[in-house]
C-alpha cells in the first residue's frame, strides 16, 4: 500500500494534487477506519500511470533484461522439479523452485521469471489456480507459461484455455522440454547436443 506523500513523491507533485485525483476518481484509494488517510495499491498505482500516460517510476519496473533466462520450477514433486532444474541449468537457464502454489506466488515479482513452468496437480492451491493469480496480475503479464503435466489431455487444453502459453506431458524428453522453454523466453534452442534425451 501507498500513501499519497509517496505517490506524490512518485510522480514529483504536491500531495494535494493526488488528493485530488482521489476525489475525481482516477486514482482508486482506500481511507484507513477512523483517520481519514488515503492508501492506495501499488497495482492500482499502477494501473493509473498506464491510463494517464505517466511514466512509471524505476522502482515498479521489471528488472532490466538479463543475460540468462529466468525459469520459476513449479511442482509439488521435489524429483520432477530437480529433474527440470538440471536440464534446464545445463541449457543456460536460471532456474528457481517452488514446490507448492503459494510458495509460487510469493517469488513470483521478485524473481520476474521470463517463463514458469507448472504443474496442474498440486495439493491447497493447485496449478490452475495458479495460472488465474498471475495472469489477472498486472505486473506478471510478461511471464509465458508452460503446464508440465501428467494429466489428461483435456486438462491440457484447459489449462491452454485458461491462460497457459504451451502444454508438455509427462514423462517428456528433456530436448523438447528445452525447446518449448526457449521459445517461450525467446531466445534460440540452448545446447540441445548436451541435453540428455532420457525421459524425465
């Protein structure tokens, strides 16, 4: 949550003026019980400066282009999720994991993966939930997801229909789980001659 002194620090105005775009309603606050304050969400905050044309401060932007793709492992199944670790570390790629939903969620800004892949079938919150919280987020729109899945393929293709960006079965060869990851962070297929092509 925000205060308007920081918006107003944001955006080099007087406090005043945020007060009065409260007021107007382009700028959605929410006042604290008994005080009077104004508070604002960082995603509404956001979703202002988009509106308005004004840009946004250094603080709320992704981080710069790194030279190594970002991958957030998801998989309640730690073997599943080393087994995507090293194939993919051995391919170039910046790895991370999280072995449930909400673990997930957590890394999700501060990583800023570049791709996620995600299991459907986790126990509290499951992969398809998982799927919603990021892509009704403003600020992980960026992020292509790949469902890795042992599922039935109807459940793929939900999943395709909820917002995933590409689907792969279980069990899967390493080379294709490699290059379905590659052209989702849009970069060329990364060391295929040293990918293993055991089933994972």
């Amino acid at each position: 949550m925000l205060t308007t002194g920081e918006i107003a620090q944001y955006c080099k105005v007087n406090f005043r003026t945020v007060i009065r775009w409260i007021k107007r309603g382009h700028l959605k606050a929410y006042q604290l019980p008994g005080r009077g304050d104004n508070r604002v969400e960082v995603d509404d905050f956001l979703r202002f400066l988009h509106q308005h044309n004004l840009p946004v401060p250094g603080a709320f932007q992704r981080p710069a282009p790194h030279a190594a793709p970002r991958v957030l492992i998801v998989d309640d199944d730690q073997g599943a999720a080393r087994v995507i670790q090293r194939v993919l570390r051995r391919a170039g790629f910046e790895t991370q994991m999280a072995f449930d939903g909400f673990s997930a969620g957590a890394l999700m800004e501060s990583l800023a993966p570049d791709v996620m892949t995600l299991d459907l079938r986790m126990p509290g919150l499951g992969g398809l939930e998982v799927l919603g919280f990021v892509r009704s987020h403003p600020r992980l729109q960026g992020t292509k997801i790949l469902v890795v899945s042992g599922l039935p393929r109807a459940r793929l293709d939900e999943a395709l229909a909820k917002g995933a960006d590409e689907v792969l079965g279980k069990p899967f060869e390493n080379a294709a789980l490699v290059e379905k990851v590659s052209r989702l962070a849009g970069v060329e297929v990364r060391a295929l001659a040293e990918v293993e092509t055991n089933e994972a």
